[in-house]
C-alpha cells in the first residue's frame, strides 16, 4: 500500500463527519482542512451575486436536529450523522404524531439498514433521512422534531489553489465540495486533487495547473460566472469523482470528443493496461456539464472509477469510508500523474533535415543507445519523430501511431533536438 493512498484515506476519514453543502459552515470547515495540505485561496461570493442564469442562494447552516420519542429519546440524531438530516432543511420545532412525520421522512426500502442522501436546495422544505428498519420499528405515536437550522442572507464559498506553470495557459482540476458524509462521492475526490497538487508542485510543470474546489453546479457556474474574460487561457480541464472505490477506471470525454485532455487520457488508459472504460460526453453528470456547455465548449474530461449512480451504496451512508480504499485512490492519483505527464510534455516538431534519413550514427545517436534494453525500441522512436516533424504532428499522434510509449517518443525528440535535427 502507498504511502500517499493511506495518507489520502485519512484525509477522507478526517473530513467525513463534516456537514457540507453548497453554502455554509461546512464547506468552510473542509477548505480549512485542505488548506493545511495545500495553500488555498478562499472566495466568498454574497447571496443575490447574479452568476451566468443563476443567483447565489441563501447560506445554510445547521448546529442540531433530531426526531425524539416522548421518553426524550433520538430515534433520529443528526450528531450521529449528518445525512440524517434533509440538505438545507428549514427550521422546525413541532410535535406530531408519526402519521403526519412520515411525508417528511425518506428511506431506501430496497437496503433497509442504508441512510438515503436527499436535498431540497432551491425550494424550502423540511424533512429527515433515515435507514428503513429504523423507521419500521418506530410506533405510533407522538414525537418531538426540531431542525436547529438557519437559511439567511450570506456566502457561496469557494476555494482555488495554482501550480504555477512554465506557461500561461491552463489546465483546470475540479472537485465539488458540498457532498455531506459521502466518502467516494466526493471526498476521494477532494483527497485526489489534494495530493496530485502537491506532487505537480514537486516538479516545475509545462502548463499552469488551477485546483478548484467547488460546490457542485453552482459553484462552477459561480466561477465560470467570475472568471469569463480569462476562460481563453483554459487549454484543458480534469473532473474528479468517485475517485476511492474498487472498480476499474473510467473517463468521461469532452463534449468535443476530440480534446488533447480525451486523446491523452485515452491513450494513457491504454498503454497502462488498467482495466477501464472510456464513454461519450451526456449532458449530465459532474462541473464538466457547465464547463462543456456550448458558451464555454472548454475540453474538459470528467474522471472516475465507477460511475455517479453506477454502484448501489452511491449517495447512502454506505458510502463511507470503508467503502474506499487506499489502493484505488492512489491508482487514481497515479493515473492522473501519467496522464498531465503526457499533457505537458506533447509538443509538435519540425524536421530541420527533412530531405531523406539524416545520418545518426554520425551524430552519435545510435551509440547512445548501445547499453538501453530497449534500444531497438528508442531507435523506432527517433524515425518515426523525424517522419511526423513536419509542424502538424503531435508527440501524442507519434505515440498513437506508432505504438510506442510516450516516454520514449518524448525521449526520442529530446535526443533528435539536442543534435539540433528537429525543433519545437
């Protein structure tokens, strides 16, 4: 087991009692964890901020809330959990008989022992969510319910952190941040992007990498909204989530379907031999659903292992943290380093001597792979940069096409730019 994926598990466990949601207490708390592994700099954008077709909704927040029997007992405790409350109920403080309770109350009938995660974000309700064998064994009769709950005039936050690249143009890593005690969905995610920010910082990147941690759907909005006169610096983008469970790796494309970010990530899926799946852009999803819309049309992928609604503990208390492992999140990171390896190192070449094979022995390229294992291999790899050095070509089409790894193409265009054959 890595290092990193256990350290990633317990920034998981660490943040999952938390009770985030798009505004409020919550996702302050977990920016300030993520904070002291990664500088962050936080925005608050006010409720009534006009953000594309949306406005910034009121901020909720939420100190208590419980269904307690008439001896005083929680049959339902939100300290306990904090999906056992509805996201951003209003307050209530009542006495009613549990006939009346129950339109209030959601379960999963088909996983009895499974608290459901529900939300009522645009429209003002009330309820509790709780396992279906708990509300089975609950008797007629009258119960206490109160929600200590506030919904005011407040703030959206949200947080970005920068790996300064050798350029200026960007690649944006997004994960939302407003998803309750949910461990795969999406706190995997945030663990990922935490630690792939500290390893591109380790090493001085090509593109200048932007982290954002984001509520879902309206924080993307809420930064694209923000960040419109500069969304042309935006070469590439990555989705992160459901980055912890055991299932094999899949990649959502851009709604282009042909981005740099689809061709490297399929090509990197590829070559690594992981079991994975690789599906067209729907316009439902993750943030690459507001990033992809036709405005904005960015090349941004969505990555996963299983997908949203495509295992049974998605968006229950199931999905905690034994649900996900050490090992999947730190395949997940590692595929990530592999894949914004490739980003950053393709380049397109010109062959200065493109008038027939140019002598490399002479140059002592040949003999410079005399003591490599894959030395027939490097060798393919310089004539097929020379072939496709014509302007037009990516080291990734020479990849492609080849079927050579990356890295040795890469290595092969250092080698052929060093005896001054092709350049950038």
């Amino acid at each position: 087991m890595s290092t990193a994926g256990e350290e990633m598990h317990a920034l998981v466990e660490r943040l999952y009692p938390l009770c985030r949601s798009i505004t409020g207490d919550g996702v302050r708390a977990t920016l300030a964890v993520v904070d002291e592994y990664i500088p962050l700099r936080v925005h608050e954008v006010p409720t009534g901020t006009q953000v594309l077709d949306w406005t910034v909704p009121q901020e909720w927040n939420i100190r208590d809330a419980y269904i307690a029997d008439t001896a005083g007992n929680r049959v339902v405790d939100f300290a306990a959990s904090s999906l056992h409350v509805l996201g951003y109920s209003v307050p209530v403080s009542a006495t009613m008989p549990l006939a009346e309770l129950r339109g209030h109350l959601h379960t999963l009938p088909d996983h009895p022992a499974w608290v459901p995660y529900r939300t009522s974000y645009y429209k003002p309700e009330w309820g509790f969510c709780l396992a279906q064998e708990t509300l089975d064994a609950l008797p007629d009769g009258d119960y206490e319910v109160r929600i200590d709950s506030t919904l005011a005039d407040g703030h959206l936050t949200y947080a970005e952190h920068v790996v300064p690249g050798q350029v200026a143009d960007e690649v944006i890593v997004s994960c939302h941040v407003c998803h309750p005690s949910l461990a795969n969905d999406n706190l995997a995610g945030i663990a990922v992007a935490t630690f792939l920010a500290r390893a591109l910082a380790e090493r001085k990147p090509y593109h200048t990498y932007r982290f954002l941690f984001a509520p879902g759907t309206i924080g993307a909005i809420t930064w694209l909204a923000r960040n419109a006169e500069r969304i042309d610096r935006v070469k590439h983008g990555l989705v992160l989530a459901c980055a912890g469970d055991p299932g094999r790796l899949t990649y959502k494309q851009s709604r282009r379907g042909d981005a740099e970010i689809d061709r490297v990530m399929r090509h990197v899926l590829r070559a690594s031999e992981r079991p994975h799946r690789v599906t067209e852009f729907t316009p439902y999803g993750y943030d690459e659903r507001q990033f992809c819309s036709p405005g904005f049309d960015l090349g941004v992928g969505s990555l996963s292992r299983t997908p949203y609604a495509g295992y049974p503990e998605y968006h229950t208390s199931a999905d905690n943290p034994d649900f996900v492992t050490p090992e999947a999140m730190a395949d997940t990171l590692a595929l990530c380093r592999e894949a914004f390896a490739v980003l950053d190192g393709n380049r397109r070449y010109v062959n200065l001597s493109p008038y027939g094979e140019p002598q490399l022995g002479r140059r002592g390229l040949y003999d410079s792979l005399g003591g490599r294992s894959d030395a027939k291999q490097a060798q393919m790899a310089m004539l097929w940069v020379l072939s496709l050095a014509d302007g037009e070509h990516s080291l990734l089409d020479v990849a492609d096409r080849s079927g050579l790894p990356f890295d040795t193409v890469a290595a092969a265009a250092d080698a052929l730019c060093s005896a001054e054959l092709i350049k950038a």
